[in-house]
C-alpha cells in the first residue's frame, strides 16, 4: 500500500485500514472457493513493530497474527513473503525505496534482512498454519548480482531449518533478464526448496498490442514449455508465486476475460508447488480476486481440487493488511 504524500494519511488511517481491508470472512471467503494458503507481503520493519522507523507504521506484527489465527480457523496455511527489503532489492516503491535506487546488495542490508528472515522463523515455525517464508521479493537481475543473491538465499535457508525441517523455503527468480535455471543449479538446500515465478501478460511492450487470442497463445507457447522445463528439473518445486487475470487488451468481453483466466488456471495448475493470484483485493478490479470471481469474471473451476499433491499451494495475496507506510518516499 501506497500513499503520496498529498494524501498523507494518519497512523490511525492505516491502523484502521488495515482492521477493515482484510478481515476473518475473507479467509473464509477463500476456504470456501478452495484456496488452501495465503502468500502474505511484508515489510523489513517488521521485526521493529510496534515502533518502527519513521515513515513506517507500527501494527504490522499484529496483523501478520492475526492472518495466522484466522488461516487456523479456516484450514488455510501461510506462506511470509519478504516483499519490501532494507535498501530495496528492485528500486520499487513496494521494495522500500526512497527514490528508486537499489542499494539491497550491500553487506549491511543483507544482514539485516537475514535477521528479518530469523525473526519470522523464530515467531511462527511451530505455528500450524505457517507453510513456508519467502527469502525475497522481485530481486533485479539488473542490480543483484547472482553470487550475492544465491548466498543470501543460502544463509536465509538454513536459518529456516534452524527452526524448522518441513516449512518450505521459497526463492524468487530475479526480474528482469533472467532465466529462472539459474536458482535450480544453485544448490541452495537439500529439502522443501521452491522456486517463485511471476507470470504477467503485463509490463513488456510485447503485450502492448496483442489481441485476445495472441495473449493466450503466448501462455501456450512460451509458459508452458518453461513450466515443463521446471517441473522436470533435478531440484525445487516450482511456484507461479503471482500472476493476474488482466492484460492490455482494451474493452474486452466478460467472456474473453474468462477464457483468458481459464486459460491461464489450465496451465498453471501444472506447477508443481501450486500458483498464488495477485491479489485478494485491489482498486483495479481485475486484480481483484474477490471482485473477479463474485462478477464471473474469473470462473474456478473444481475439478483441480481432485488431484492436488499434498505439497499444491493455491494461494491469494492478502495485500496490504501488513505492507503500509505513509508519506511519500520517492523523493
């Protein structure tokens, strides 16, 4: 969650936003269309709540405890994602940074995040519902050198199984120009190791122009022979850790949006590790999970629930109840 800061809301906005965004009948919402874990973003000052660093808001920590006692409730598990590093690891505003500089590849910031990784682990490894952490969010391959990277996913493995020998341990893919290989021939730990994947018809000018009919071609074509690369790699799982049912086709049908989304839930239900949607809700209303399946727009169909491995994560994005911030920090 982002806020300019024209808008500038208060300590109390978010506290309460973060009260009424998400709440205990989402999680029920998503038992009941057979979502079985929630991929939750946060923030480096977690480890600091409830008094973090200015212009970071305190209430995180309550908030991540909250999203474990409802996914108890629900049968839901949670995988903790380490969305928005120290230093920024891409120069995004969702990775922390005040003016798009990426400065995560430093020593001090690698060893900070490394205790944020400790901290959650140290917090929830014997909570039921934990599933797995998420070492880091979007690195760029632009910024993070490989070495680096692998040896921080290296460390952040085996702090996890410090705590735990079953939760799983999830590394993002670099964004950018990248091949997603180069964490399978890493060796980064020997068990429960899954490999994250976006998957956006979004963000490249290949996708500015592409009809209906061209963006799930590309689903065929490209993702597709990638997911069986992946999967039948000597290694980790693979977790198509976001993708959205939206794409730059203008006007498009409730039909169209529907196949596009069949589409898309037909190949990626072949992951091996299961696939997250971005997000349970959003203002743009084909990122929302809740809104596109209440208005059809994304139709689920059931019939993947029979044949799910035991290690399959179907998973939403529980957005913004744990990431906020206030003020603008692209200065």
């Amino acid at each position: 969650m982002f806020f300019s800061e024209q808008s500038h809301p208060s300590s109390f906005d978010l506290q309460n936003h973060r009260h009424t965004f998400v709440t205990a009948e989402d999680f029920s919402f998503l038992s009941e269309h057979g979502i079985n874990t929630v991929r939750i973003p946060v923030g480096w000052w977690i480890v600091q709540d409830p008094d973090p660093p200015a212009p970071f808001i305190g209430g995180t920590l309550a908030a991540l405890d909250r999203a474990f006692s409802w996914a108890e409730v629900y049968n839901i598990r949670c995988i903790i994602d380490l969305h928005a590093a120290p230093g920024s690891q891409n120069g995004m505003e969702h990775s922390a940074s005040r003016d798009g500089s990426v400065n995560w590849p430093s020593t001090e910031y690698i060893t900070q995040s490394l205790d944020v990784i400790e901290f959650l682990s140290s917090r929830y490894a014997d909570n039921p519902a934990l599933l797995g952490i998420e070492l880091l969010n979007e690195p760029s391959a632009a910024a993070v050198p490989i070495d680096i990277l692998v040896s921080y996913y290296k460390s952040g493995y085996q702090i996890v199984r410090n705590y735990s020998s079953t939760a799983y341990v999830v590394v993002c893919q670099r964004i950018g120009n990248a091949d997603p290989m180069e964490l399978y021939e890493a060796n980064i730990g020997d068990t429960n190791v899954v490999v994250d994947v976006h998957y956006y018809n979004l963000f490249d000018a290949y996708f500015v122009d592409l009809n209906p009919l061209q963006n799930m071609q590309f689903i065929y074509d490209s993702r597709v022979p990638q997911l069986q690369a992946l999967n039948n790699a000597n290694g980790p799982l693979v977790f198509i850790g976001e993708w959205v049912n939206e794409w730059n086709v203008t006007n498009a049908s409730r039909r169209e949006y529907q196949i596009f989304g069949s589409t898309q839930l037909e190949v990626y239900d072949t992951a091996s590790f299961g696939w997250s949607y971005w997000t349970l809700r959003s203002e743009e209303k084909h990122w929302d999970f809740e809104w596109s399946i209440r208005n059809k727009y994304l139709v689920l169909n059931n019939s993947w629930k029979n044949g799910l491995s035991s290690c399959t994560t179907l998973a939403v994005i529980v957005w913004a109840i744990i990431l906020a911030f206030y003020g603008s920090l692209l200065l």
